[in-house]
C-alpha cells in the first residue's frame, strides 16, 4: 500500500470531492484504503455528468467508475491505464506464423483424402482449410478491434496463437486469437457490443465456410480401416441434413473446408464460455452485474469439464479469481437491444458448442 499522511489525505480528498461534485451530489464519502469513495445522487441521465467528471479528472490520470454497492450509487477512481504500445511487427510474425501452422495442419488432412483419392492435391487441400479458418479468426478478433474503436476502449491488434503440428486426432494448427483491452467499456451497452461482436462476425463467416464445406465432402456408406468418430455441432447436423441429406448410417468424410467451419464453431463456443474475460464474460457481466457474473464464472467451468473442455476449464480457474473490471457506467442498465443480442450468444453456443468426450475411435 502506498504512504499517504492524514494531511495529504485530507487535501486529497477535499480535491477530489470538489471535482466529483460538481458532476454529482455528493452524500457521503467512503474510504478504500487511501482512495475515497462518494456516494452520490444519481441524476436522470448520467452520462453528460459521467463525461463531464471523466474530463476534470484526466489531469489527474483517473478514471471515474459509477458503481452500486450496499444499495448505494457510488463514484470510485480508477487509475488511468498506461498507454497502449502497438508493437504491429508481432502481431504480423504471429499472423503469418498461424497462417503456417494451419497451413501444415490442412495439408495433413488432404494427404489422407489425396492417398484415398478423393483429393487431386494436398496444397489445394490445405489452402481450403487454413484461409477460410484464417478468415473466420480475423473476422471475430476484427470485430472486437472495429467495436473498441467505435466506443473508445484501448485495445491491441490481434495476437494470433499459432499450433505446431502435434499428434491429435484432427489437426487444428491454432489455438486462436486474441486481443487485450486496456480501457474499461463506458457502459454496460458497450461491454455488451464488445463481448458480442466479435461472436456474431465469427459465426457469420463461419456459416457460408461451412455450407461450401458440407457441400464438397464426401459421403460414403463404409471406410476401410480405423474411423475416428467425431461429433458435430448441431449447426453442422442441421446444415449437413439440409444439404447433402445423408442416408441414415452414412459416413461423412468432411473436406477441408468443412473442418475450417468446423473448429470455427469450436473457436466461437470456448470465447462464449460465460466466465471471466472471455467473451461469454464479457455479456454476463454487462447483463447481470459483478455479483452474478462471479457465481458464473465458476458455473462455466463445469461447463466445460462437461464438454470435455478440460484445458479451457483450468484456464478458467485460474482467470476467476481476477473478476472483471466492469464498465465505467454500471448504474445504467442494459438496453432491450442489447438484452436481446444476449439471447442470441445464448444461440450461438448451443447450436457451435462440441461435446468432444464424444470422439471415439472404432477399430
């Protein structure tokens, strides 16, 4: 804790209480070790008195957060976040790294269907899988960078995570994108828009990858050899059944196109996950508040232990106990708009979400 005497508090908090109050009525002054706390008056609208605060104080490099707690409207103080640094050089070398590793892992999935004959060539192969993947990821993690510029939260460009070539059932060559925010939303609505954007673009590219990909695989009544059973999305079910209407027993050897789809909904369900900062987090906490989205946090990971998530479920844990900063404006509640743009994430995952327990290997 930082060394504060009893007169530098005092002339401190006369400072800040000057300037909070002329935004807010102050009623009552709370003190959180050495950084007070005001307990306000709300007024009918909040934001031009939000802004107007956020201006006085940027001198002084704070942030002003509207919050409620035991039952009272409060002004806390947040201190400013550092810059940003755009370091663009490793967002481009780890870019061009995934676009490898992706390419590599769809080039061992064409190898078999070109040994099989069902492909002419594995680099055809590969590009239809690592570029419709790369697009899906872009679009989502473009989504969030679009959103945070629209409503003025400090993010980083993209970092994407790139998969060296291991020995798993499918290849993925990726663990994902992601970028950091250093700035708190201004309100629940954009928390929402920035937990929410970069879902809803993902998925919106993922649906025509996917239907090109069902489109293009192959369906076959027996393989010969050991077959790897790996269960669909119910998006995939329902678009595969539209299709190609598949005769009951029938295997689908998916094309590479169709796997890019495919983990694109696997990419879209982990960030949906309703815990922490992810961005299943980030629509939990805008809907429901701080309180709430704790006891969920911990929800998710159950599940997705049930989902056989396991390496995500132990990410969670580790992130919970962290919380989530919220937005600045806490006190205004969440538009219908946005309220109902969280019923449609609550779709998203249920349709994109894999239970990957269920792969089986039948000799």
């Amino acid at each position: 804790m930082s060394t504060v005497t009893p007169e530098e508090l005092i002339a401190q908090t006369e400072e800040l209480t000057r300037l909070v109050a002329a935004s807010f009525p102050v009623e009552d002054i709370w003190f959180d070790g050495d950084r007070p706390a005001f307990v306000i008056r709300r007024p009918p609208d909040v934001r031009p008195a939000l802004a107007a605060l956020r201006q006085r104080l940027a001198p002084l490099r704070l942030l002003p957060a509207l919050r409620r707690r035991r039952g009272k409207d409060l002004v806390v103080l947040l201190p400013e976040p550092p810059p940003l640094r755009i370091r663009w050089q490793l967002n481009l070398l780890l870019f061009i790294a995934t676009l490898g590793t992706t390419f590599w892992a769809g080039y061992q999935q064409a190898a078999f269907l070109v040994r099989e004959g069902y492909l002419r060539n594995a680099v055809d192969g590969a590009l239809a899988f690592s570029l419709p993947l790369m697009a899906i990821l872009l679009t989502h993690e473009m989504g969030h960078k679009v959103t945070s510029v629209i409503r003025g939260i400090r993010a980083s460009l993209p970092y994407f995570i790139p998969l060296p070539p291991l020995p798993t059932v499918l290849p993925i060559g990726t663990l994902g994108a992601v970028i950091v925010t250093r700035s708190p939303a201004p309100d629940r609505n954009g928390l929402m828009d920035l937990g929410a954007s970069g879902p809803l673009a993902g998925f919106l590219v993922a649906i025509p990858v996917l239907i090109y990909g069902i489109r293009h695989s192959f369906v076959l009544e027996a393989l010969a050899g050991p077959l790897v059973s790996i269960p669909d999305p119910l998006l995939v079910r329902w678009l595969t059944a539209l299709l190609i209407h598949p005769p009951d027993g029938a295997i689908i050897l998916g094309h590479p196109t169709y796997w890019a789809g495919w983990i694109g909904l696997l990419v879209t369900s982990l960030n949906l996950l309703p815990a922490s900062m992810l961005d299943g987090g980030h629509a939990i906490r805008a809907a429901l508040g701080p309180e709430r989205h704790r006891v969920i946090s911990y929800l998710a990971v159950a599940v997705a232990l049930a989902l056989g998530y396991i390496p995500m479920a132990i990410l969670i844990l580790l992130f919970n106990p962290r919380g989530h900063p919220g937005p600045l404006d806490d006190l205004t509640p969440l538009s219908r708009t946005r309220l109902l743009i969280g019923l449609v994430l609550v779709a998203i995952f249920a349709v994109s979400a894999v239970p990957l327990w269920a792969v089986r290997v039948q000799p």
